[in-house]
C-alpha cells in the first residue's frame, strides 16, 4: 500500500483556510487533522512548510484535438500540461476529427484517454441537426454531458435548426452545455468588414464580428428554450457584461437549472490587448472591453457566474500567425489558467476560497462528479500544492503545451505550483513529472 503524509499546509476548501495534515492511502485522503504523527510505514512524508494545498481544479472545458488534429495537441501532452497547471481533472470537447457524434466515436476517445492521459477525464457528446437518435443513447452515468454549437464550428456541429434544438431539449435527460453566438449576426457582421477592409481585417475588429450583440443573442434564446422546456443548461464561457443578467445566484448551485462559466482568459485580457497579442487571443467568443471584463469579475464574485475553466484549444505559431481570417480562434491555456487566477489573488481581486469554490467545488457540483472537487476524507487525493511567494516567468523552456507557445509567454506570475497528486501519485514536482499518474474515467451521482 503506498502511503503519503502531507505535513504543515495550509489548506484551503469549502470556504475556509486553516493549518493541518493530511494522510492518503493509495487514491484515497484518510485523514485530514491538525497534526497527524510520522509513522515508519509511511511511504512518503511531504512537508509543506506553510504552503497552500488546494483540491485540484476540474476543467469542465477543454480541447485537446485528439483524434484528427494531433499536429496540435494530444490527450496525453495536454493532459500532462494540465497536471503541470493544477488540474487534475478535465472534459474534453467533441468538436475533433471525427466528431464524437455517435456513441462508438466517443468510445474511442476514452479509450485514448485511458491509455495516455496524465489526468481523470471525460468527455462531452456533440450533438447535431441530425443524431437525436444517438444523444438518446447516451447514458447520463458514464459521460460528462451533451455539447451544442450554437454559434459557427466545425463540420456540421452547429446546430441551428429550431426544431431540432427543441426537440434536443425536451428530450435528452444530460446536461446540456452551449457555445453561445448568433450565427446571423456575424456573418452580417463579417460581410461588412469584408467589405471595408477585404482579407486583411485589423485583428481588433475581432469583437465587432463576434460581437456583444451576437452572444446576447444567443444566450437568452437558449435560457429561454432551457425554461419552456426544464432543461438542464449551463452556458460556456460568456464573454460579456450584458449577458451576466440572465443568470440568478437566487439558488444554491444543486438547485439551479441554467448554470453559467467564465473563462481565464475573458478574465485577463480585454480588447487593449489586441494591439500586442494580436491573433494569440484570437477567441470564440472574442475577448471583449473592459467594462464586459468587469461585468463578469462582478457576476463571478456574486454568485451568478458558477464555474472557471479554460476552453484550452491549441492551435500552431504557424496557423495562428496567419491573417485575421484564416487564423483559427482558440489557444492553450491549461498550464497557467490557475497561476494567473493567483496573480488575480495577489491584485486583491478573489481570495483563495473563491478560486477553490470555482474551480473544484462548483464543477464537481455541477456535473455531479463522484468523490472529488474537495478536500475530504474518503474522497480521491487530486490536490495541488502552491507556494504563493515563488516568481517564475513563462518562457519556452517552460511551456508544455505541444503546439509550444502560450499567450502567457513573458508573464511574470508571483506564484508556482510545486506539486500535483492525481489519485494519490506525486505526479508533477516544480517542472518535472516524477512518476507516472494513474487517471480514472470519471463517474458520476446522477
């Protein structure tokens, strides 16, 4: 039996931080108490030396391009990253090559996942105009939701037929997760900048074309969809501060039925950016103004915004240096979403619980994840440890991430994560990965 002893952390979970220890056997935390005694069968003794010790973040958005686009970005080099950035846990999207549209397709990919991933997984089914047959096949227990593109995607992901979007929601008994933008919008949108600057459109144009306007849109046509038919929606990385009033912090998290997430990057960045990071934070949705950035800092504090993830979404220096309309939305993110969280820490913009709350708590809440999110005995050991005093920069040597750049590159973060339990196993230790992690498919008490 391997056994591990954290000693002197500071542990932050469930709204409070207090000193303590905490003792794991094999996957599982056995103990948490002020002080527990060093014991000789005791495999592994960490002292944290007033570190802080944080249930690892759940990522309930991810991209990592496998199969079909591994040029990019694989389960398992992204998953490795994810470790490295504090996540234990993520749900990956349906939007590869092929789509993970049918119930064999999405098998395959836990089946990649269980043999190279470096962290739990799950994944999302994707839905489209025409496999209503297969969402209805799915069964709630053993996969993570049902994704819907309501906005432009890949292949024939966008689901834009009326009908069926209705039919899907009345239907399906899964949570049903949706990337918000009107198609309509911007296309019109588009056409006109088209027209006025041809191909060479100025990157800051990006939240004009996918505006404000087209995510508004679409979000409240899908809450209003999710309250005519009961539903259980949570709406992805919104972007914006107008769309912040269509979600209620009236209920606690397992009694609501319209659920919302914010990303880091949405966090971070505004539009200013754009003039230095130019196609790097090229996003769907776009990265938007600073009054936007400021509606979400204030709906994620008060309860109406639920959850933090990434949208991790890796693309080439080569694809992504291309013009504005051949350079492809999205960019990596797992590695560093928690550090730059803590660099909000130090701003005095959230206190460490709230980071643990939206991070691992309302994730495993909201999709109803079995034995973990928490710091809890009986439940899985995926903890980080974090030395808020430790300056590093991001820089290539660094990074990661397969596609080997980040939007982060020369950001100096006042924090570092030294070390990352998956089930137990010290799996990444200051910018080296020990042993080999044991992930598990993750389950669900639905």
């Amino acid at each position: 039996m391997k056994t591990v002893l954290i000693k002197n952390a500071k542990i932050v979970n469930e709204g409070v931080i207090k000193n303590g220890d905490v003792y794991i056997e094999n996957d599982r935390i056995v103990e948490i108490e002020d002080s527990i005694s060093v014991k000789t069968s005791i495999t592994q003794v960490i002292d944290a030396e007033g570190r802080y010790l944080l249930p690892g973040m759940i990522d309930d958005q991810v991209h990592f391009r496998e199969p079909g686009l591994t040029h990019k970005a694989t389960i398992e080099t992204e998953s490795r990253a994810a470790v490295a950035g504090g996540i234990t846990s993520f749900i990956e999207m349906p939007n590869t090559v092929p789509q993970a549209t049918t119930i064999e397709k999405l098998e395959e990919k836990f089946s990649i996942a269980k043999k190279t991933s470096w962290a739990n997984y799950s994944f999302m089914f994707g839905g489209t105009n025409d496999n209503l047959d297969e969402i209805l096949k799915v069964d709630k227990n053993k996969v993570a939701g049902l994704k819907l593109f309501l906005g432009s995607s890949t292949g024939n992901m966008l689901v834009d037929n009326p009908e069926v979007l209705e039919e899907i929601f009345s239907k399906t008994d899964l949570l049903i997760s949706v990337h918000c933008e009107d198609e309509a919008t911007i296309k019109k949108n588009l056409e006109e900048y088209l027209s006025k600057y041809g191909e060479d459109i100025p990157i800051e144009m990006h939240p004009k074309i996918r505006s404000g306007e087209a995510c508004y849109i679409s979000s409240s046509k899908a809450i209003e969809l999710a309250k005519k038919t009961g539903a259980r929606l949570h709406v992805f990385h919104l972007s914006t501060e107008k769309e912040t009033h269509l979600f209620s912090n009236k209920k606690k998290l397992s009694e609501k039925k319209i659920t919302s997430e914010v990303c880091v990057h949405h966090l971070w960045f505004t539009d200013k950016d754009y003039k230095t990071k130019g196609t790097k934070i090229k996003w769907n949705p776009a990265v938007k103004s600073q009054k936007d950035q400021d509606g979400l800092w204030k709906a994620l504090l008060d309860g109406r915004i639920d959850v933090i993830a990434t949208d991790h979404a890796p693309h080439t220096l080569e694809e992504k240096n291309n013009g504005y309309t051949k350079a492809p939305s999205g960019g990596p993110l797992v590695q560093h979403a928690l550090v730059a969280l803590f660099e909000m820490y130090h701003k005095g913009k959230i206190s460490l619980e709230k980071i643990v709350e939206k991070t691992a708590h309302n994730p495993a809440i909201l999709f109803q994840i079995k034995d973990r999110g928490y710091i809890r005995e009986g439940y899985k050991a995926d903890l980080v440890l974090v030395d808020l005093v430790a300056p590093w920069s991001v820089n290539k040597d660094n990074i990661f991430y397969k596609c080997g750049w980040s939007p982060f590159e020369g950001t100096a973060f006042k924090s570092r994560i030294t070390h990352t339990f998956v089930n137990g196993v010290l799996t990444y230790h200051n910018f080296k990965f020990p042993n080999r992690s044991t992930p598990e498919r993750l389950t669900f008490n639905r």
